[in-house]
C-alpha cells in the first residue's frame, strides 16, 4: 500500500480539519442565537399583546433587579404563563432530541427514537392509569404516574430483548411490541372507565401539552436536560464508537455493556421527565438528530449540542404555533410537531440525496 | 511478554468453537490462523481481541489476564479488524481512522499533534491519503476494508489481529497489505484463507478444525499435502520454492472430483 502514488496533502492534513472546527464553532454561535430570538419572539405571540420591548423590561426586572414601570397583567403573561412555557419546550425539545441521538447510534439504527422503545406508550398507561382508575397515592398525580409507567415500559422492552438474544434488533422489535401492548392498555382503560370529560383531559395530554407549566416544571426539566446532555458531552467518543458495532466499539476500548446500560438509563430517565411533564411529544427525537447530522456530520461532540439548540428551537416554534394557531382554543404540541416536523424531515432527505 | 492463549475454550450456546488452544507468539511474529469455515478463527481472534470472555482457560496480555484489564488499557495495546463491521452513519474515511485513537484519548481530547500524525500515517500506508474526505457509503469492499485496517493502525498497537483482511481485496492489495503487516514492529494474528499468502508471509501457522488445533509451527513444516487433505478434505501438491524456500501449494480439483463419484 505504500506503493500508490502520494496525491497532494491538502485533500487529508490540518487545513480541512480546522476549517471545520471554525464552521462548527459558527453554527453553535448561530442556532444558539437564533434559539434566544425564538424565545424572545415565541413569548410576544398571543392573544394578549406584548411586545418585545415589554418581554426585555420583564426580563430586566425578573433578572437584573431592575425596576422599569410595566402593566401586571402583561409581567403575569410574560413570567409565569409565556416564558415558563417557552423554556419547557425548549428542554423538551432538547432533551429528546439528544435521547434520539443516542439511541440511534447505540442501537445502530437511524430510525431508533425514545418512542421506538415503548416510553411514551408506557408513560400514557401510567398517567391514564392514575387519571381515570385513581391508582396510587394523591400525591403520585398524573406526572408521577407517567414516570412510572415509562420506567416501567423501557424495563420491559429491556428485559425482553435480553431474553430474545439481546441484538440491537431484537430491542427495536421488543419497543414496537410493547409500544403497541400498553397504546393497548390505554385504550382499554380510557374506553372502558372514564367518562368524556376524563376522556377529553387524557387525550390531550396523550397527544402532548404544555398547557399550565410552572417554574418548578422549569427547574426539573432544565436539570434533567443539562444533566443528559453533559453526561453526552463527556461520553461523546463513547458514541463515536459504536458506528462500527458492539465488536469494533469493544476494540477501541470501549465496555460496551456498562456503557449500554448507562446510556440507556440516561434515555430513560431524561424521556420520562420530560413525558411526565409535558406529555407524549412525538418525532422530534427521530427527526431532530437528522437535521443536526446535515449541519455537523457523525461525530458527538458536534451532533450532541448542535441536536440539543436546534430541537429547542424547532420545539419553540411548534409551541408558539400550536398556541396561537386556533386560538384560543390550543392545538396538542404532539399534533403540531408532526405536521411541521414531517415535511421538514422529508426536505432533507431529498436534499441528502441530492447532495450524493 | 505479549498476547497469549493457555488452554482457552469457548462454548457458544452448547457448541465448543473454540477447544483448548495455546497460542505463544514471539513479539514481532505474524501468525497465520488457518481452517476451513466454522474452524474456530473468527472465534479465536474474537476472544484474543477480548470482545468476548472464554468459557475455561486463559487469555493474557502481558501475563495478566485480559478480563482483568480495563478494555481502554486493552484497545491501547490490542487493534482488531473484524469481518463485516459495516454502519450507517454517514462518516468520512479521515473520521473513521480517527476512531482508532479514542483509547489514547482523554475526556477532552489528548494531544491533536499525536492524533493527526497518527492518522495521516495511517491513511499513508494504507494508500487512502486521496480517499481521506470521501464517505463511508461510496467505497468499495477493498477500500473499506483499508479503512478497517487503516483505524487499527491509527490506535498504534502492540498486537494486531486481522479477521480475514484480504476478502475483498484485490491481488495486488493483498500483497500489499500482508507485507505491510509483516514489516510491522508488531506481534500480528491473521486469519487466512489463502493458503499460498498464509505460506509466503506468516513466520508461523496454526491451523484449526472443529474448534482445535491439528497442527503448528512453520510453514513448511505445517503445509503438507496430508495436513491439506486431513483439514480441508482436498488433493493438494506442495513445493518448495526456489527463491523463497517456502511452500508453495497447488490444488488437483480432478482428483477431487473423481472421489465425489466413488
């Protein structure tokens, strides 16, 4: 091999390579921005008029101890109904997307996404399960349910996957499985107990919402995010490595079985949070890892965070529309973020192809 | 002081893939693994490279065994190409080579200058310099084949261990690449299914069948006709060649034939 004739350096060498990093650094700087601006738009959008100069002067106030005169119908808007609820859409936004980054490359396959895993099914038979039959402690409520009942799926999907061979397959074939069982049991217990109001409540949370979000659905989304996503950043050559399979990953000095179980119980955990807050929001953990691959490549360091921005926005923006859109009454985010998310996703595979 | 087997055994869902194979390279040796399909090599290397534990016996780096040594430590002395590792990441070669040196990576990257070094060096011997900002998908069996091998070479190892790295290959390339192993400062294990390769390049062969070894040693002594038609059931004649006093092997297929009818 050493025979073939040398071609010129600069097609491999430093040059391409630092150009990249420069490229990277300026779509972070970019859909970092670009992530501030929709919030700050996203939060004047609405029945209720406010502007952005309104939403700086709240910020201002809230944050700087500033004391700028503002009307306490617009500040009780700003802060504790538009901004909240911006901030959890864009944890949610973020956090699955990163989850969707990670079990595509864990399990090898580009279509893997926390819902592929049954999660969200389990998380509505949870929460169903506590609405309408009233199981469980009061204090447990529909969130608690909802954890509880995704913990509950994934350990499922997990346990039969091991039991059928334990392939990366057998975990994708095992999540469809189950995924269909508890829409089962949901169906079941909506159908069979609950009256049309029960009915009506459920279902909304079933297809996602952000209606009602506090702070402290803030904070414990925020922590949840952050955390899977430094826990990512600071494992992401981990994820580089499974490219090639559980054989080559083992060879780079990976232990492919700790890492799996820890990766795993990060997906978890992180989509159970952000179901038991925010309900099932489908897609965007199968579609956003795409769209970030198209601005960064392969590799984690790169896909995880630029994932994690650019699905904080797209879930901005969908929750914007998803308000405004009929209002007053509001459309479930689920909803709004297939039909935006779909077409999106289909452009740049079209896109891909062309760029081949 | 390298990668060795004592007695190492295998059982795989009741199958015994691997019996009772000691295996004691000389560091710097390239050691050929030969046998028919479902002999035990791809077995073996698996358990050398430590992707999986043996059933009894052991296997030891550095006369410690390997299940006691973290698998970063591991990777750091130990590169393996397996068969088939295929992906559906849309990765460039140069990203690809550059996983080889995740195991002398810390948390935050180690040092680049080493990195980028170890990576041009690889794509240079492996001829892929032209290839280096081409994607994964649009190369061909030989390419990705170097590639594999490429990434095993970026990780700068001690031992080598080679699935079958020739398939795919075309002639020339597997010259190429068996004397690029060979000149190697490292303790190489190849499995092979040609025998005239296995013969030109190895300095020593073991040859499997059901999971065990019929023979050892060196080439000549370990390619005779009767070994040829003892593991691989065909009518071989064997002659030493003039130049590089080493077996040379040709196969009589009529004879074969005229047995099937018997």
């Amino acid at each position: 091999m050493i025979l073939s004739p040398t071609r010129p350096a600069s097609v491999s060498g430093q040059s391409p390579r630092s150009g990249t990093r420069l490229r990277f650094l300026g779509i972070g700087l970019g859909a970092f921005t670009l992530l501030l601006v929709s919030v700050g738009v996203a939060i004047t959008l609405g029945p209720a008029d406010v502007s952005l100069v309104n939403v700086r002067d709240i910020l201002l106030n809230h944050l700087a101890g500033a004391d700028i005169p503002i009307r306490v119908s617009k500040e009780a808007i700003v802060w504790d109904d538009r901004l909240p609820r911006a901030l959890v859409a864009a944890t949610c936004g973020a956090g699955l997307g990163v989850c969707g980054v990670i079990l595509q490359s864990l399990l090898r396959n580009p279509l893997a996404d926390p819902y592929v895993l049954g999660i969200s099914s389990g998380a509505s038979t949870g929460a169903v399960v506590v609405a309408i039959l009233g199981v469980g402690p009061a204090a447990l409520g529909i969130p608690g349910g909802a954890f509880i009942g995704s913990i509950a799926s994934f350990a499922v999907v997990l346990l039969i996957a091991r039991l059928a061979g334990g392939s990366d397959d057998k975990v994708i074939l095992a999540g469809i499985a189950v995924t269909q069982l508890f829409s089962a049991l949901t169906s079941f217990v909506v159908f069979a107990f609950a009256d049309s109001d029960a009915t009506r409540g459920v279902m909304f949370w079933l297809l996602g919402s952000l209606e009602g979000v506090r702070w402290d659905d803030v904070a414990l989304c925020g922590l949840a995010v952050l955390g899977g996503i430094g826990f990512c950043l600071l494992r992401a050559q981990v994820l580089d490595a499974f490219a090639f399979g559980d054989d080559v990953a083992s060879s780079l000095g990976v232990s492919v079985r700790r890492e799996r179980i820890m990766f795993m119980t990060v997906t978890a955990l992180l989509t159970a949070t952000l179901v038991s807050v925010a309900g099932a929001i489908g897609f965007v953990g199968l579609v956003l890892p795409h769209a970030a691959r198209f601005f960064t490549g392969p590799l984690h360091v790169r896909l995880v965070p630029v994932t994690a921005l650019i699905g904080a926005t797209f879930m901005v923006w969908v929750d914007a529309i998803s308000r405004v859109a009929f209002s007053p009454s509001p459309l479930p985010v689920g909803v709004a973020t297939a039909l935006i998310g779909v077409p999106v996703f289909i452009a740049i595979m079209f896109r891909r192809r062309r760029a081949q | 002081m390298t990668l060795q087997t004592r007695d190492v055994t295998w059982n795989r869902g009741g199958r015994l893939v691997v019996d009772g194979i000691t295996l004691d390279p000389r560091p710097g040796e390239t050691i050929g693994l030969l046998g028919p399909n479902g002999s035990g090599k791809s077995s073996l290397i698996r358990l050398l490279s430590g992707a999986v534990r043996p059933t009894a016996g052991l296997v030891t780096l550095d006369d410690t065994s390997l299940a006691a040594i973290s698998r970063r430590e591991a990777a750091r002395a130990i590169a393996t190409v397996t068969q088939h590792a295929d992906t559906v990441v849309d990765i460039t070669v140069c990203d690809i080579v550059a996983l080889g040196r995740i195991p002398h990576r810390g948390v935050f990257g180690g040092s680049r200058q080493a990195d980028t070094e170890a990576v041009s060096d690889a794509l240079e011997r492996t001829g892929l310099q032209g290839k280096a900002g081409e994607l994964w998908h649009r190369l061909s069996g030989g390419e990705r084949q170097r590639v594999h091998i490429a990434r095993a070479l970026a990780q700068q190892p001690r031992e080598l261990l080679l699935d079958e790295p020739t398939n795919h290959l075309d002639i020339r390339y597997q010259l190429d690449l068996l004397q690029l192993i060979t000149e190697l400062p490292v303790t190489t294990v190849v499995a092979l299914h040609d025998l005239n390769l296995a013969a030109m390049f190895c300095d020593a062969l073991l040859v499997l069948k059901d999971g065990r070894a019929v023979a050892a040693g060196s080439p000549n002594d370990v390619l005779t006709p009767e070994l040829i038609a003892l593991v691989y059931d065909v009518d071989a004649t064997v002659t030493i060649d003039d130049k590089t006093n080493r077996p040379r092997i040709v196969f009589n297929p009529s004879n074969r034939n005229d047995r099937l009818k018997a």
